[in-house]
C-alpha cells in the first residue's frame, strides 16, 4: 500500500509547473539573449541547455 502512494504522489508532482532546470534555462536564457521566443525554446530543452551553458560560456 506504501508503493501506491508513493507513486501517486510522484504523478501529482510532476503535473504542476515548470520544472526547475526549466525555470533556470530560461532566466539564463533571456539574461543572454533578451529574447523571449529564445527563452521559450530554451525553457523546453531545459536541462540540457543549462548544461550547454555551463560548459560554453
């Protein structure tokens, strides 16, 4: 019965928000490039472009 739950509320979680290596791709994002189409694009890879960033920048 403890795995159930479990699972259920890993489910809840993951329905709400953005997730925080999207936040944080686009707040890199824009402070870059001051472009919102490009903080949204960014903000959909997430993690992989603060990944990106940190190793080329």
């Amino acid at each position: 019965m403890n795995g159930s739950r479990y699972y259920g509320v890993r489910v809840e979680g993951a329905k709400y928000g953005v997730g925080f290596g999207s936040a944080l791709a686009i707040a890199i994002s824009y402070t870059n490039n001051h472009s919102i189409l490009w903080a949204i694009i960014d903000g959909i890879f997430g993690w992989i472009y603060v990944v990106f960033f940190a190793l080329f920048r």
